[in-house]
C-alpha cells in the first residue's frame, strides 16, 4: 500500500508500507486521467516508484532528484486539503 505524507514543491510525496517516499508531479499528475487516492495499492504506483528508486541509486535515469527526507519548512496537509487541492487541480483541466 501507499499512503500520501504531504504536497511539497508541486509534488505529492507517497510512502509505501516498507518507509519508501516517493513524489509525484502535479504536473504529470494532471496530464493524465489517473485517480491519485489518499491510500492505494502499491502496485498502481510502480511507474514512479521505479523511476524514484532508479534516479536515487544511479541506475537508469541520470537525472538527480530530491531525496525524501522531509526537511525543515516541509507543509503538511490533511487528507481534506490533498483533496481539495487535487480537486482544484483537476477541476482546472476540465
């Protein structure tokens, strides 16, 4: 399972039942028509956890990403919030 921990810098930060953290893009999350749950099966989120632990260990993608401590100044949300901005977000789209 994945849990959602909190938006940051335009990214939902997921964690996995294991501790992984993980993000998502706003922006990739609103170019698609997939429904980002509070909780949801792990197996769904596979494309960028896969992606995430590539880019941390080197292998695959080059491509630097943040690491997913949370840091001094993170926000955090409630489940109601993440809704709502999700909503917004995708409201817009339409």
């Amino acid at each position: 399972m994945v849990h959602v921990q909190y938006f940051r810098d335009n990214e939902f930060w997921y964690k996995t039942d294991g501790a992984l953290l993980f993000p998502i893009s706003l922006k990739e999350a609103q170019s698609g028509r997939a429904t980002f749950l509070a909780s949801d099966k792990a197996i769904y989120y596979m494309r960028w956890i896969k992606r995430y632990v590539e880019a941390e260990t080197g292998e695959g993608s080059p491509k630097p990403r943040p690491h997913g401590r949370i840091s001094q100044g993170a926000v955090f949300i409630s489940l109601e919030v993440f809704h709502a901005i999700l909503k917004k977000a995708l409201d817009h789209l339409l």
